[in-house]
C-alpha cells in the first residue's frame, strides 16, 4: 500500500506542478533559456517528492564546481533514485541525455521534450550523436549536459561499461568533465523491484573535472578511465 501511495502521490505532484512548465517551455525559444526554466522545475519536484519519500540528499565536493561555468556531468547508474538526486544537487541549468522511451510517459515525457531535455535512441548511435551535436550548439552561458555514461540502470550495482558518447562531446567542445559518484541511491530504491523508495540518505559526490583542453579522440581510453575510477561504487550504492 505505500508503494500505490507513493506513486499516487508522484502522479499528483506531476499533473499538477508540471504542466504550467510545459506551456512556458513551449513558448520559450532557445536550448538555454529552456535550461534555465527546467532547472527550478527539476529542484522543486524532486525535492517535493523526496521529502514525502523521507530521502535527504548530501551534497560532497561541489565547492570545486564554479556555477557560473559549463560543465559535462557525468555520473553512475544505479536506481531510477538518481536523475531526483541530480536534479537537487546540480547548481547549473542542466540538459540531461534521456532515453526515448520516457518521452512516450504522459506529463512527465512531454515536460523533459518541453524544457530542452535531450532524447537520444539508444539502438541509432547515429541519432544519438546527432542530437547531442544539435543539443550542444544551442548552449550558452553556464548550462551543462548531464549523462549517464552506462547508458542503464546497473543491475547489480557494479558500474557498467561506460560509453564513449559523453566523451567524443566533451572533447568536441572542450567542456570540462566532472564524474559525479552517486551513493546510497540503490538502497533507496532497488532496481529491479517495486519501485518503492524507502527512507534513506543519497550521497551526491563530485569529483574535481577533468580538463579536455587540447586533448583528442586518442585520449579517450585515458579520460574513461578517468571517470570510472571516480564513479565506482565504494559500498552497497
């Protein structure tokens, strides 16, 4: 029964709180300024939602992070906990790489197509990059991309093998990467399994970025194993 309230309680809150972002996302013209607009919605409704869940998110390390400046974020996977615990932690608009298949969700789908959220086809590379080159060139000022790299939910907590997308785009616009580790997400909210949130604590931890300045595509490898050091779950995730 608290899982049917929970999701209750979600839908709620997205009928009621996201369609007026909607509207205005429509009406607004430009990839950042829809950044912009997405960012307080992102907070509001996390945070709305995490505080009936009884989740309190911790915030590491992001004193290394200028919020007036662009970023690509990229993070781990663990539990579909993880884009609300983004969405309370990052300090920059942010546009956040989507599989497409949450497009087709009512409300919810139409507010991430809305607000400049990037929707990729998992199956087409080739569309992928597209509409992360698309998405990119309509940047400015400090609005980030946020990935996450495994491209899925991992299953059984240890990181996947990450893909190259995020960083064939970091490198292309010499945007720094910062690896962000999210922690405690998968005893929140197993994967796998109901999806009921229990009450608990995530750990949002950001890593110092990683400058791409002048680097290619051959130091990829280097740049991956980078971020896969960072984001390897230290504990149960």
């Amino acid at each position: 029964m608290t899982t049917v309230f929970q999701w209750m309680f979600a839908g709620v809150v997205t009928v009621t709180l996201l369609p007026p972002f909607i509207l205005l996302g429509f009406l607004q013209k430009g990839l950042a300024r829809k950044g912009r607009l997405f960012r307080p919605l992102a907070k509001i409704y996390s945070k709305t939602l995490y505080t009936a869940f009884r989740v309190r998110v911790v915030q590491r390390g992001f004193e290394q992070i200028d919020p007036q400046s662009p970023y690509v974020f990229m993070a781990n996977h663990t539990s579909i906990a993880d884009p609300l615990a983004m969405g309370i932690a990052l300090p920059q608009p942010c546009h956040c790489v989507f599989k497409k298949e949450l497009a087709r969700i009512p409300v919810f789908g139409w507010a991430l197509l809305a607000l400049g959220q990037i929707m990729v086809d998992r199956e087409n590379t080739e569309q992928a990059r597209t509409a992360l080159a698309e998405a990119v060139s309509g940047l400015s000022g400090n609005n980030s991309i946020l990935i996450f790299p495994e491209g899925k939910v991992s299953q059984d907590g240890q990181l996947l093998p990450l893909k190259k997308g995020g960083f064939h785009l970091a490198i292309q616009t010499g945007l720094p990467i910062v690896p962000v580790r999210i922690e405690g997400a998968r005893m929140v909210c197993p994967p796998g399994g109901s999806g009921h949130f229990h009450k608990g604590v995530i750990t949002v931890r950001a890593f110092q970025p990683l400058m791409v300045s002048g680097k290619t595509e051959t130091d990829i490898p280097a740049l991956m194993d980078k971020v896969r050091g960072c984001l390897t779950p230290v504990g149960p995730g």
